[in-house]
C-alpha cells in the first residue's frame, strides 16, 4: 500500500503539452489509493479535456471561478479546494503559471487556489531548454522552493520544439515517487524499524488438535498500520488470524505457536528501535505432541502443559536501546498487576485492557486501555476503536522518546 492510500491529492494543470500526461497522473495516484481533484488553468483545456479528467478523476473539473455550464451564479470555492487537499502537485508548471505563482499573481482559480492551500505543494515544471535555462525562471524557482514548495525536477530529453535538452517535465510514475518519497523523509517514523507481534498462538496437541485463543490479531494489525503510516518499518510476527496488511511498508511473519513467535521476534529484535508485543501468547503448551491423533479411549483425559518461554520478558533481559512496550489483560486489580508486568518485563510503556470494560478486548473492533509508563504516567483513555487507540499509542511512544 503505498503511503498516498487516502490522502487528498489536488492536480494543478497548466497549459504546456506535457499536460498529455496528466491523465496518466491522476491514473497513477488513483492506483495508489488517493482521492483525487483537478484544478487547471483555462488555457490547458486546450491540450487536455477536462472530460478526460474527472472521468479518471471520479471528481468535477475546476477551470475557472464561476460554473460555465450553470446560470445558478455560484462560484467554484478555491479556498475550500485548498483546504480539502493534503497534497497540491501542479504538473505541468509552465514558465507562466510559476512566475505568477512566485509573485502573488491570482487571475485564474488555480493561483487563487495556491494562494488558500495550506499543505505542501510540488510543482513539476516543464517548458523548452532555453525557457527552462533563462534567468527569470531561474528565479521563479529559487522563489518558489524559498516560500517552502518542492520543485520536482524537470528532465533531460527530446522537447516538443524537436530541440533535445533540459525542460522535459519529469515522468509521472517518477512524480509519483518524488511524492512518496519525499511524505515519507518527513515522517517521524522514517527508517525506524518496528517490531510489533500480533494474534493468538496455537499449541498442538496432536496433528490435528491444538490449544488456542480467541485472539482476531486486529489490535496488532492496527498498530502495525499505525506506526507504517508514520513511516516506519514494520516486521509484524503474527499467530494465525483472518487480517491482512497490505502496506508496503509492513513485512507480516507468519508464525504458529509460542516457540516459533519467540524465534521470529529474536531474529529481528536488534535491528529494531520499538518492539511492541501485542500478541496473546499461550502461557502453557502441551508437554508433549503425539504423532497421531489421539483416539478417544478414557472418560477423562489430562494433558500435562509446560511453561511456553515468555517473549516479552526475554527482550526486556536483553534491550539495549530499544523501546519495549507490553500489553496486559487483566479482570482483577488491573493498575497493580499491570503495573508489576511493567517492572518484572523491563518495559518503557504497557498498555492495559480490562475485561470488565465493555467493549474491550477480544474479537471486538473497539477497546479501552489505559497506558501505564516507566515513570509511572497512568493515562487512562475513553472506548475507541482500536485504529484509534493504536494511533494514541503510537503518539504516546513518539511522546516518550521525545521527552
Ligand atoms: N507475552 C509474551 N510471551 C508470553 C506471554 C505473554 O510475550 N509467553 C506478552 C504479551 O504479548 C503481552 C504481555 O506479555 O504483551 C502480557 O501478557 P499477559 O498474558 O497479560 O501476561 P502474562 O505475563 O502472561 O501473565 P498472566 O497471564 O499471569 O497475567
């Protein structure tokens, strides 16, 4: 999943021939899951339809202040345009647009939308190599990427004058990278590996049969969704479970019982800067697995359990830089127990669920916890539901480090 999944892309077109492959640019950002809007300058209708656009679009085009198609008077709002997008990515950038853009100049509704966009914005430019060469362009961009906007270089290559050189605009699948790229260096989690672990494990009793739990794994995928979209790096050990991730940045282990989880998590503990182990892990497992399936011979049947090795203790034994955060799930003297797993398990933070909290726990989409901190901070939160809360916990562990 890439990192643009939901986001508010607003296209700016202007009127240079490179505007051909807007098309291919709302395509693309379509592709990588965001919402995506037009704003285009009058004249670069004529080299692309506004038709073309909000088919691909999904969205009405905006090309001018006032519907032309309505007699009902009312005007295209660019400040809402400007507020609603979370990316403003003008591509083409001709010559003209951009000098405007530097200068405050506001005679088409694709300037007045720059000038109420409050997100980042990208320009692309593209024009002819004495155009792209010539001083007061030069100076259009140093001003540009003064007031805070991100130039996405032109490249070298045939023009439409047939001149061979600098000033073609750069390709959309490299825009598109530009872009995601360039979110994901301003995340607080970039290049940070996380090692979060999720789900239930199984014990087997035989081939066929197995001790479990009714773990969904939910809150640790969600966690995992978390802390990707802040730009991290996740390895997300999972007992088995229904969910899925599809973001590119998480790299899900499957794994099955306690003693499989245990040797995953070691593999990639120290190359991690946060571990969070959400998983519910079976305590015990059975002594031993009987090769065939056991036959029903008894009226009673005892298996004897033995102790499974506890993950989360063991990195607290051996962290060194890390950050380690628990979860514990208690119905009885909930802060007191937690509280003591905190200490016992060397954690930085641990998250508590109580069962006697409606709505929390497992199987359910919402949870109510509270964070208990090394230093001894009790945060207690309202229900939520549980990509909320793994978004609080995130925060909460971004807040720590920081501290
Ligand atoms: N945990 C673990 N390995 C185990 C058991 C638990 O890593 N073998 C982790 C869980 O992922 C969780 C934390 O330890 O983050 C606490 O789990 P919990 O079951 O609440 O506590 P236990 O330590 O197992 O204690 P008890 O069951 O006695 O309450």
């Amino acid at each position: 999943m890439s990192i643009l999944k939901d986001k508010h892309i607003l296209l700016g077109i202007t009127a240079g021939i490179a505007a051909y492959k807007s098309a291919t640019l709302v395509r693309l950002f379509i592709k990588a899951g965001a919402n995506v809007k037009v704003v285009m300058t009058p004249a670069s209708k004529d080299f692309i339809t506004p038709l073309t656009l909000s088919t691909l679009s999904k969205n009405p085009v905006c090309s001018s202040f006032i519907d032309e198609e309505d007699d009902s008077g009312l005007w295209n709002n660019h400040v809402d345009l400007g507020l609603w997008a979370d990316y403003f990515i003008i591509a083409p950038a001709t010559a003209n647009t951009m000098s405007k853009m530097a200068n405050g100049g506001c005679d088409n509704i694709l300037l007045a939308t720059y000038l109420s966009a409050k997100c980042p914005v990208y320009f692309a430019p593209a024009m002819d190599l004495d155009m792209y060469k010539h001083e007061t362009t030069k100076s259009s961009f140093a001003k540009l990427t003064s007031y805070g906007n991100k130039m996405i270089p032109a490249g070298t290559g045939e023009l439409a004058s047939g001149l061979v050189g600098e000033g073609r605009m750069a390709e959309p699948q490299d825009i598109i990278k530009f872009v995601e790229k360039d979110i994901l260096n301003q995340l607080p989690l970039n290049g940070k590996q996380i090692l979060i672990t999720a789900g239930p494990t199984y014990e087997a009793l035989d081939p066929v049969r197995f001790i479990g739990n009714h773990s969904s794994g939910k809150m640790g995928f969600e966690i995992a969704n978390a802390a990707a979209n802040l730009g991290a790096n996740v390895v997300l050990v999972t007992g088995p479970t229904h969910q899925k991730s599809t973001h590119s940045l998480v790299d899900v282990k499957p794994v099955v019982s306690a003693q499989q989880m245990y040797d995953e998590v070691h593999k990639h503990f120290e190359s991690s800067s946060i571990a969070i182990l959400s998983a519910a892990v079976a305590d015990y497992r059975p002594k031993t697995i009987a090769n065939q399936k056991i036959k029903k011979k008894d009226s009673t049947f005892s298996i004897e359990l033995e102790k499974t090795k506890d993950i989360l203790k063991s990195l607290g034994e051996i962290k060194v830089h890390q950050f380690l955060v628990g979860f514990a799930l208690e119905t009885n003297n909930e802060l007191e127990h937690a509280k003591g797993k905190l200490i016992s398990k060397n954690l930085d933070l641990i998250v508590l669920n109580s069962l006697q909290d409606k709505g929390a726990g497992f199987g359910v989409s919402t949870n109510k916890v509270t964070f208990i901190t090394s230093s001894n901070d009790i945060i207690k939160h309202q229900l939520k539901t549980k990509a909320e809360v793994a978004e609080d916990l995130i925060k909460q562990i971004l807040k720590q480090l920081h501290a």
